[in-house]
C-alpha cells in the first residue's frame, strides 16, 4: 500500500462561508455556505475517495474491507473506519447540540455509534467564542427550563477561543461552535447529532428549526464546564508530537515544530494507520513515495503495512496526528 490522499467532501449549510478557500487556498465551487470539508470517512453512503495513484476511485470504505490488515494492521475486522475527520467553516454560530454515547445510540433504529469528538482550533477571529459543556450548578431540569423558554445560552459555559485551543467534547456533552472560527475535528464516525437550541433564529422559510429536547436532554450526561486545552511546547526546541487528547476512541497529538530550521517526527510502526492533517507549512513524507510536499489544508492517511515513517517539514509546519488507541 501507498500513503492514502483523498477529495474533500463539502457539506454546504447557512453557517458556512468560503473559508477553506481564503484560509487554505483551495479553490472552491461558487456559493458562500462551505460549512464543512470532510477529509477521512466511512459512514453509510459519505465515502472518502482516493484521489491520487493507482487506487484512484476507491472508497475508505472498500480499502478497509478488501485490505484488511494492509491498512488497519491490528485493527482488521472492523465493518468501516471508525473515526470521521473534518475542517469546519463557522461563518455564523453553529446550533447547540449534544451527541449520545455508545450504550446510547446502539439502542436507535438503525443502531449507531456514539460520538464522542475534539476540536482544534485553527483560526479565530477576535471574540469569536466556543460553548462547551454547562455553568457549575446546571441540572436537567435547568436546561429543561431554558429550551423552552429560548434562554439556553444562559447555562452553557463558554469562552473566547484562539488558536491552539483543544477542546474535548466526550459524548453527552452540550456544545456548540461560535461565529468567526475555523476547526479541525476528529470525532467518532457517527450520525447521531440533537439540537437543543438553536439561538432563536428562524429558516428561510421563516420556520424555526426543530429542536430533539427530550431525545438530547435524556442524552446529556456530562455536567460542568470543559477548559480548553493547549499542546506543552518542548524544552529542547526540537519538532515534537504534543498530545492533545488521548481518550478510548483516539489519539489527537499536535506536530509541533522545531524552533530552528527543518522539523522531523517519526510516526507509525506501530501496526496502525495513522492520519495526517497539515494545518500550517507543507509535510513532505518519505522521499520513496515520490508525493509532492502536503500543504496547509491536505491530509494523508498512512496505511498501517507502511511501518514506521519519517516526516519532514518546512520551519514553522504544524499538523495534526490522528491515531487509533
Ligand atoms: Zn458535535
């Protein structure tokens, strides 16, 4: 197997705007509501698609029934890849929802997975805030309450985002992401979203949109507010893999680097695939694939029969690490 590069796929929503092309450089089609751009998936009918060499046309989801171990390694047999990956365009605020958990959502028809999701945030206009979780104290009946009373931003607990700020929303958790930010979002591939409220604002058929309330507020299980949380830089100044957030689903490490000059990281041999996402600089993998360097705004997913692998960067490169547990 080769390093896996595939198309973006675009979801268009009112909340959207034309950042990945200002931001990325990536050209887009004419509209102003790109809201989100997946980069890795294997859910249902959203595949990602091989875009370049010989698999070219094939599906994540094929790759991981027909190559097995080639490309999970250790985690062959699972039915599609577990984990989605995303950039979000938040030109307007998102609506608040919660997610369910595992136990959760395998009881739907059809069952699913829960999520339980991270975001990095990749750029930030000034006062652009993120809700993550509730103010101490908030209970059910609380939230109950403020839904239908149009007052739930009055519970959440929120703050002023910037970039590098990590937020760890496990599933159960009320968030929602605020106007004026782009972000990189690893989450387990799931479905299963409830809105909870949605800042009083009406459609453009002058309807509100529905609310899940007693769905969502069954499905809330985590009270209290959630802190950001940044990468540790490296005392020796040397290119680091900074973990962000390593929970039961995935590993989210922050390649930081090196303060002079070149950085280099070594990753995989560790019989998993692992993903890349460039969010400043350009990647260049090992010379023997004979890929061009990956930009801000690319992504790569390195199939587990690869082994161990050196990585290269530009100064000042930084990219996400998505891994398996
Ligand atoms: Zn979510």
């Amino acid at each position: 197997m080769h390093p896996l590069l595939f198309s973006p796929l675009y979801r268009t929503y009112l909340w959207g705007g034309r950042r990945f092309e200002t931001h990325f450089g990536r050209q887009l089609p004419a509209g102003d509501t790109f809201a989100e751009s997946w980069e890795l998936v294997d859910h249902g009918d959203d595949q990602s698609v091989v875009c370049t060499g010989p698999l070219t046309g094939t599906t994540l989801g094929e790759l991981v029934r027909e190559q097995g171990p080639g490309l999970m390694g250790r985690h062959a047999g699972l039915k599609a890849f577990p984990l989605l990956f995303k950039l979000l365009d938040a030109k307007r605020d998102l609506s608040v929802q919660v997610h369910p958990d595992d136990a959760r959502a395998a009881t739907l028809t059809p069952p699913d997975r829960g999520k339980t999701e991270a975001w990095f945030v990749v750029d930030a206009d000034p006062g652009s805030r993120i809700y993550a979780g509730l103010k101490a104290g908030v209970t059910t009946a609380d939230l109950r309450e403020a839904i239908l009373g149009g007052t739930l931003d009055t519970c959440l607990h929120a703050f002023e985002a910037t970039p590098g700020d990590c937020i760890f929303i496990p599933a159960g958790t009320v968030h929602a992401i605020g106007a004026g930010l782009m972000i990189a979002e690893i989450q387990q591939s799931s479905d299963v979203t409830y809105r909870l409220f949605d800042w009083n604002r009406v459609g453009p058929d002058g309807q509100p949109r529905q609310l899940h309330v007693d769905a969502g507020l069954e499905a809330v299980t985590q009270f209290g507010p959630v802190a950001p949380r940044r990468a540790t830089h490296t005392p020796s100044g040397d290119a680091d893999l900074s973990p962000l957030v390593h929970c039961d689903y995935f590993h989210l490490d922050l390649l930081t680097p090196a303060h002079h000059g070149e950085s280099r990281w070594q990753l995989g041999g560790d019989d998993a695939p692992h993903f890349l996402s460039v969010l400043s600089g350009d990647l260049r993998l090992d010379p023997s694939w004979n890929l061009p360097a990956l930009r801000a705004g690319e992504c790569v997913l390195l199939p587990a029969s690869l082994g161990p692998q050196a990585i290269s960067g530009s100064p000042g490169t930084q990219a996400l690490h998505v891994s398996l547990p």
